[in-house]
C-alpha cells in the first residue's frame, strides 16, 4: 500500500508517466521507426530520435501511442488526425514549443495525455478542449510562467490526475485553479520555482483531492507554508507530499510553519528531499504528537544537527508521538535516529523502518525505549553482528511488543549472537535475516530461540550442519539461495511444527531418503542440483499437498515417470510449476526435453512384466535347447566328449608314468557284431595273413578284460595308426559303433582325416542318417570312401586299394612293426588273392578299361595324372611280374632276373639321391631339383609335352601330402607309371608291326 502511495504521488509532481495496460504483444510489425504491436492498437516509438510524428506508419486502430524520448517540437493538427480510437497519448520528454489548436480535434475518445517535461510556454488550453474524456493530464516542468487554469479545464468534469507548474511558475494566484472548483481529483501536484516569489492566502482552497503534491522551495517565503497548510486545512487526505521543502538552506527562525499540520487529517504525510536540521524536525514532530496525521516518512532528507539547539529537559522532548509508522529512509547522517540525543520518539511508534541509514552502534537505551515498536526494520544499513548485538546492554524485558524483526540485506554472519538477542523479545514471531552472511559452521552454535514461528533467511551462506542452529518452532522456514549441498534431516525432524518450507535456488545434490517432516505442507525444491525424485522421496511427508520442484538436472527414469504420473493421477499433491519447469537432463537422447513428454514403455518400467517376460524368455528358450538336444542327440555328444576327456586325462598319467609307448596297431577296425562273420572271414585274412602282415585290432580278440568298455575303445584308438570303420545299416544302429566314430573323429582333430578309413560293407543313403551322425554325413559327402563289391572279380581291387591306403606294413615299436612308412590314399584298386602265391590270369574288363584309361591320360601332356590311379596301376603290375616270376623254376633265370632289377633298384636309388642331395632336405626333390631331374634323365619325355607347366602339374599330383616337395616313395610311383606307358607302348607297337608282316 505504501509503495502505491509513494508511486502515485510521484505522478502527481509530474516525475513520473502514466503506464500503459499490458498484454501479450500479438502481430508485432516494424515497417518504419515505432514498433506496432498489441495487434495494431499499440505504437512503441520511445528514443527513436524522432523530429516529427511517424504519422504514415501508424495504423488508424491505434489505441496507445508513446513518443516520449524523441526531439519532436510541435505537434500538428494532421499528426493524429487519422487515429480516432486514440486513448493514451505519451509526450513526455520532448522539446514541444507548440500544438496546434486542432491537434487533437479527432481524438474524442483521449483519456492520458502526458507533456511532462517539454518547453510549453502556455498552458494549451484551446488544444485541449476537444477533449471532453480526459482523466488523466500531466503537463508539469513546462516554461509557462503562471499556472492560470483556462475555463475551458471546468469541462473536464472526468479528470482524476493532474499535474502542472514548472521551474519559472514564481507564485500562485487565488484564480489559478477555480475552474477545478467542482472537480473532485484523486491526485493534483503543483510545480513552482525554487524561489517562491509570492502565495496568495486562498490559492490552494479549491482544490479537492485525495493526493496532494508540493514541489516548491519555501526557502525565501517560509510563512507561505503557513497558508498552504491553513488552505488545506480541515480536509482529508490519503497522502501529503512535500519535495524540496528547504532546497538551499536550513531554517533557523523561531516561527511556528508546521502550526497547521495539526488541523489537517492525512493517512500519511512525506518529506522528500530537502534539508531539515534538529529545530525543523522537531517543529514538525511536535504538531504531529497533537495532530491526526498517522504515518510519516523522511527521505532522502539532509539532516544536520542544529548549533543554537539548548537541551530543556522535558520541553524539548518528544515523548507522545503517537504513530501507525514511522519510515526513515536514505538518510545519509544517522543522527537524525537520536536527534534531540534520545529514542525517546520511538517510543509509541507502531511500525518502525530504518533502512539504509548506515549506522555502526546501537546503544542499550534504543531497545528500552522502543517498548511500544511492534515491527522494527533495519534492513540495508550495513549493519554487523557486533553493531546490533552489545553484549554490555541487558536486553531483557526489552521490546515487549516486538511481533516482527527485519533485518534483511545487512553484513550479520553470527546465528549465535542473533538468538542471543533476539531470546528476551518475548513477543517475536517473524524474523527476516535475508541477504545476510549467516550460515557458517563457526557461528551457528549453541543457539537458544523463543518462540519464532516465520524465519526468512534466504540469500545466505548455509552449511548443513548450521540447520541445528534454526529455531525448531518456526512453521515458516525460508532457506532459498543459500548454497546448501546437503540437507541434515534431524533439523526437519524436530521442527514438528513446519508447514511451509522454501529450498529453492540451492545445489541439493539429493532428496534424502529418512527425511521426515509430518506437518509439511508446501515445499519448493526448484533450481537445485538433484536429478532423481521417486514416490518414496516424500513418504515422510503425509500432509504435504503443494510441491515446486522444477528447473532442476532431471534424470528421466522409470522411478520419475511414475512419481509425475501418480503425482498427477492422485491429486493429493499439487506441482505447482508443472509442466514447463520439469526438464530432462539426463540421458542425453532426452536432453531438454519436457518430463510430461517422456512416456517410456511399460515393458521399461514394470519391473513385474519384466520378470515375467524373463521368467517366460528363459523357459522358452530351455524348451527350445531341450528340442534341440533330443532332435540332434545333444546329450550322447555330451557323454561322449565327457568319456574322452575322461579317457584322455587318464592316458596322460599313464604317459606320464613311462607306460605309453607308439603305435601298436596298423588299425583299429570298428564293425558292428552282425558284420563280425564278413570282419572274420574276409577282412582279417587279406590283410593279417599275407607275407607282410598288418597288425589289426578288433575288440572281440584284443581288448584287455576287466577294463572300461570306453577305456578300451580310446586307447585302442589312440594306439592305432589308422581307424577302419565297416559302415552298414547294423553299424548305423550301434550305439558302440557311434562311439568309436566319435572318438575317431576327435583324435582326427588338427590332424587329417586320412586316418580314418571308411569301407561301405552295403549301400547307405547319408541323408538317411540319424543327426548324430552329421560327422559321418559329412565325411560320405566329402571323403573318398571304399566301397565292397557284390562281384567277386572286383573285390581283388578292393583289397589292393584297401592296402595301399594303409601303407607298407613296416615293424612298429613294440617289435612287432612302426608307423614310420608313408601313408597314401589309393581309390579304387584290384586286389588278387595272397594264399601263397598269385594266380595270374587273363585280365578282365575292368583292368582293361583301366589300363586303357590310364593311357589315354599319360599320353595327353594336358590331362593330369591322378597319382593315385597311376600307382595302383603299377602296382598291380608289379604283382603280376612277381607272380609270373614266381612260376619260372629255371634257376639260371631266376637269377639273371634278379641281378637285372637289383641292379635297376640301386641305379633308381643313385638317381634320386643325385639330384636330392643338391639343395634343401637330402631325401627330398624340391620344384628345382625334379626339373633338373626331368631335363637330364628325361629329356625326351619333357620334349613331346607341349604344357609349359607339365612339370608343375606332376610335381603337384606326386606330392600329395601337400608339403612342396618329393620324396623317394613319391618318386617311385612317377617312375612306375612312366615305365608302364612305355612298356605298353612297345609292346602295341611289337604287336602293330606283326600284323603288319602277316599281312605282307
């Protein structure tokens, strides 16, 4: 109320301009110097240095216009001709000598018109009579020189605020103002000279007003005060306002000016400005102990103490000024709070506000005499905690009938001494230490409070552990902007009483979990440094139903969605800035985005369905595991890889212990029990009883007894060069059978599956095959197998192929025979039958076919030789040399025969190793040496080959283990299919040429 008082009589000096109504600007348009806006009913032309009215930009809907701040200097008639709908109309601040008569002639409907502060040297009373709507005129601080009022201003029987005058207006006049005779004003203020010339008795009696401003020095004339007064006399005010009372020195004249305050009845009366010594303040304030003047205010005054001032005692004292309140404001000489060297004027003050009078001490007897001081303000003196606090004075019973103590925007740091003074107010209930130092760790011990109940402290410098020291009675608590971190909730925990807590604007980190507060019923956590808030932060708050959290990092989660949506569902608690203040943070995906937008799945946040979707996924995909284990046989593959790890940790310890030794078997044949006949009968003889025997295992004869079945099978294997497996439809369906597969793969592993041999006893569709026998479909796709012919004349290729994939039967380390012979892989190879001897008979069609084959292939320099084809082709030549060696029984040439190929072997020995022996590994024939070889012992073989490469293509089908060079074994094969080609070329050409002579 009062700062509308002080604002209002402010427009009545002329200092200050009407405001204009505001309202979201809506289509805002700059096409010229003003800025139209308000949806064309507002033109914003304010500082634009303008010297005429921008009148061709301004639309006719026109309600409001400013130009003040510009340099017009005459308004004309067509400036605001074309704008009817003109209601305000903002002047102020130009350089306007002149309007024209006309100038508002089509502005009927103009309520505001401000020319404060232009260079008017008349009063435009013909310009204003068209305006019959006027309320409110401000037309002070001009250059007329009188303050006659035209009759025409009689008319304006709607005016409420007026203000004129100015700095050469010398006096007034009885006439000036009876055209306002029957004008009843809420406001009029009259500017005159600072050196008041004349007061007519009378001038001021006509004027009926709520508010009344003086803004004239009284310096030359201080017995025109007494008129003033006497002409208001008898009247009731809201506010009196004098400025610049004494502008340029003090009075020092014994007469009585302030006589007339006491027949005058005002709420409250103003001195602004001026200079007032101890005589002149005490002139005032004894009329006003006797007079109805309610409230007072000295600002901004220039107090000084006054030299002839002689002390009476009694007489000199103001002990009975009764007032509702007493403001003393911006005094730059704090003595004017003990002008007469006592308080004892504030002693029936009601409401006393000292603010920004900068003193440094408060003696003991101010807080005596201030027994009737109900609100006491001190704020903004720069006041210290050892200022305000004289631990000398003995305080108690003092300020009986203090209610509220502000002691804002001061320099106090010390809780401690404010408990201690503050401890004996025995009525105080509000205490205001905003702006303040308070908050240290240091200073807030050990403090004793009486009964507050509305402690304001913000814009301090708290520390957690300072909560102890607030007083735990308080049901107001305001702590915003007082950089707390952390909060210690045992404060809030006794402070049972609490209903409205204010946090605002600090960097709580976190809502504490345990904080508990039963009465709580409004609370503003916005602007702090927390991003995590959930249903469970305000359990300890069963009362609170208002709740300001916004503006703060928020990390969007489940936890706070469901806090905002069952905030929100329930209506128990009201956000009170929901929802633009509430912001994500965190993560980064949502930064800045609004929480009312983070919708999150369910799926994301119930933490039920989630583990009912896990619980569901889980058994799910057991199920499918159990699927695939019973449809692939898992659980067999399992066991079996458990018997071999078994089996294989065992055989390491009996390594360890010197019991392994090397191979002891050629091969180990894995058949199944209904294939034993076809094992017993036709396997163990070709291969067991023969000049160069195998050595074979089979579990019906050679597994040791008393051991594990698995035991057995692995270490057989494990013994055994080669593995044999009779594959049948009985083998399929043995499950020991399957094993010994399995475990012969395994040991195959890193290795070559050269090792494991595969004889088709009967035919097997491999897409027929259980799926644990994807290894055996595997290697029948992609292996070269051996297949038993149901023809007896081609099982002898059987057995030769059978043999030439086991390789030469050589002793092995136990001292029946080694493993170190070389290995090969024949495909497909006769085999004749071992029982002595070899019957050599006619061949059959399929060795002619072979033969002729073979032929065709060695006689085409770009058709590669498989090696494999080749050495079987050989050998069975060799056999059927041996055989018919065999039955020649002439000794001598037996003999002759022998010494020939004894001696052939050493020359292909000698050959070998003269060229092995140049580079590289000895007992080997790299690229290098076999071409050398080719070029100096068959240059006439190389010569009929046209491929540039021929020897590469041999050199890549001898060296079948893939390791880039030839061995002796390797060699021999090549030389055995060269020396069949040319054998049978000899003897086709011999046949050829008898043809041709039985035919001549």
């Amino acid at each position: 109320m009062m700062w509308k008082l002080i604002q209002l009589s402010s427009l009545l000096i002329g200092a200050l301009a009407s405001p204009t109504p505001s309202s979201p600007p809506a289509s805002t348009t700059e096409d010229g110097p003003c800025r139209i806006h308000n949806s064309g009913r507002s033109a914003d032309c304010v500082g634009r240095q303008l010297a005429a009215v921008p009148r061709g930009q301004f639309p006719s809907t026109l309600e409001d216009v400013d130009l003040s701040y510009n340099k017009l200097q005459a308004v004309h008639a067509d400036d605001f001709l074309r704008l009817p709908l003109l209601r305000i109309l903002q002047l102020q601040y130009n350089n306007i000598s002149h309007i024209d008569t006309d100038a508002f002639k089509n502005n009927p409907l103009l309520e505001s018109l401000n020319i404060f502060n232009n260079s008017l040297e008349e009063i435009p009373a013909a310009a204003l009579t068209p305006l019959s709507d006027l309320k409110q005129l401000y037309m002070s601080n001009n250059l007329y020189k009188h303050a006659t009022l035209a009759e025409s201003f009689s008319k304006f029987v709607k005016l409420q605020v007026l203000s004129m005058g100015g700095p050469l207006v010398m006096g007034l006049k009885k006439t000036d103002f009876v055209p306002l005779k029957n004008i009843r004003l809420h406001g009029f203020a009259i500017k005159c000279s600072s050196n008041l010339s004349y007061y007519e008795p009378g001038s001021l009696k006509v004027i009926q007003t709520m508010q009344m401003g003086f803004d004239m020095a009284v310096d030359q004339r201080p017995g025109a005060l007494v008129h003033m007064l006497r002409d208001i006399a008898n009247k009731t005010f809201s506010v009196i306002r004098f400025r610049n009372l004494f502008e340029f020195m003090y009075y020092t004249e014994e007469e009585d000016i302030f006589q007339g305050l006491k027949d005058i009845s005002a709420h409250q009366l103003i001195f602004h400005r001026g200079k007032f010594n101890e005589h002149l303040l005490r002139m005032a304030l004894m009329n006003l102990q006797i007079g109805l003047i309610k409230r007072l205010r000295l600002q901004y005054i220039d107090f000084a103490r006054s030299p002839t001032f002689v002390d009476t005692g009694a007489s000199s004292r103001i002990t009975n000024l009764t007032l509702d309140k007493l403001d003393l404001w911006y005094i730059s000489n704090p003595d004017v709070l003990r002008f007469d060297w006592r308080f004892t004027w504030f002693n029936k003050i009601k409401e006393l506000s000292i603010r920004y009078v900068y003193f440094n001490f408060v003696p003991c007897d101010s807080w005596v005499e201030m027994e009737g001081v109900e609100l006491l303000d001190i704020s903004y003196s720069r006041l210290q905690s050892g200022y305000i606090f004289n631990q000398r004075c003995d305080n108690k019973g003092t300020m009986p009938n203090l209610h509220t103590f502000n002691a804002s925007g001061n320099e106090l740091t010390s809780l401690r001494d404010l408990s201690v003074l503050t401890r004996d107010f025995q009525r105080l209930q509000v205490l205001d230490v905003s702006n303040n130092k308070l908050g240290s760790a240091e200073d807030s011990r050990d403090c004793v409070w009486q009964n507050i109940t509305r402690l304001i402290a913000h814009h301090n410098q708290f520390v957690s552990e300072a909560l102890h020291c607030l007083p735990t009675t308080v049901h107001y608590l305001d702590l915003s902007h007082c950089d707390l971190d952390q909060l210690d909730t045992t404060f809030f925990a006794r402070a049972t009483d609490l209903r409205v807590l204010l946090l605002s604007g600090n960097k709580i980190k976190f809502i504490p979990s345990q904080w508990r507060s039963p009465h709580l019923q409004f609370l503003a956590l916005d602007g702090n440094s927390f991003g995590l808030i959930s249903k469970a932060s305000f359990q300890g708050m069963p009362e609170l139903s208002r709740l300001r959290a916004g503006n703060n990092p928020y990390h969007c989660t489940c936890e706070l969605h469901a806090f905002v949506q069952e905030t929100i569902s329930n209506g128990k608690v009201n956000l009170t800035d929901w929802p633009w203040n509430y912001r994500c943070y965190h993560p980064e995906a949502f930064l800045n985005t609004v929480v009312s937008q983070y919708l999150p799945s369910r799926v994301a946040c119930d933490i039920r369905l989630v583990i009912i979707i896990c619980v569901a996924t889980t058994a799910t995909v057991i199920l499918i595991l159990m699927l695939i284990c019973y449809i692939f046989d898992l659980p067999w593959y399992t066991k079996a890889t458990y018997q071999i790890i078994r089996a294989k940790y065992r055989a390491r310890k009996e390594k360890a212990a010197g019991e392994m030794g090397t191979f002891t078997y050629h091969a180990f044949i894995s058949y199944s029990h209904a294939d034993a006949d076809w094992v017993r009968d036709q396997l163990l003889p070709c291969l067991e009883n023969n000049r160069n025997p195998y050595r074979l295992c089979i579990h019906e004869r050679d597994f040791m007894p008393g051991r594990w079945i698995i035991d057995n099978i692995i270490e057989n294997i494990e013994n055994s060069r080669k593995s044999i497996f009779v594959l049948s439809r009985h083998f399929v369906n043995s499950d020991w059978c399957n094993y010994e597969l399995y475990f012969a793969q395994q040991r195959a592993m890193g290795k070559t599956f050269s090792d494991v041999i595969l004889v088709v006893k009967e035919p097997i569709d491999p897409s027929s095959l259980p799926s644990k026998y994807c290894r055996l479909k595997k290697m029948l796709s992609t292996k070269t197998y051996l297949e038993w012919p149901q023809q007896v004349s081609q099982q002898p290729f059987f057995w030769e192929q059978l043999r030439s994939v086991l390789g030469q039967p050589t002793m092995t380390g136990d001292g029946g025979q080694s493993v170190e012979s070389r290995t090969s892989s024949v495909s497909v190879i006769g085999c004749p039958q071992e029982d002595g001897g070899a019957k050599v008979g006619k061949r059959n069609q399929e060795e002619i076919n072979f033969m002729e084959r073979s032929n065709n292939k060695l006689s085409n320099p770009q058709t590669q030789i498989p090696v494999v084809e080749v050495g079987a082709f050989v050998l069975h030549r060799l056999l059927e040399a041996a055989a018919a060696a065999s039955q020649v029984s002439d000794g001598v040439r037996t003999e002759t025969m022998s010494g020939n190929l004894q001696g052939a072997m050493a020359s292909l020995i000698g050959v070998f190793h003269s060229y092995s022996g140049r580079e590289g590994d000895k007992y080997k024939l790299n690229n290098k040496e076999l071409k050398c070889l080719f070029k100096d012992e068959l240059s006439d073989v190389l010569s009929t080959s046209k491929d540039p490469m021929v020897v590469e293509k041999i050199m890549k089908e001898l060296d079948e283990n893939q390791d880039g060079e030839v061995d002796f074994q390797e060699f021999v094969v090549l030389v055995a299919a060269l020396t069949v080609a040319c054998n049978d070329f000899f003897v086709d050409s011999e046949k050829s040429g008898a043809k041709g002579s039985k035919k001549k």
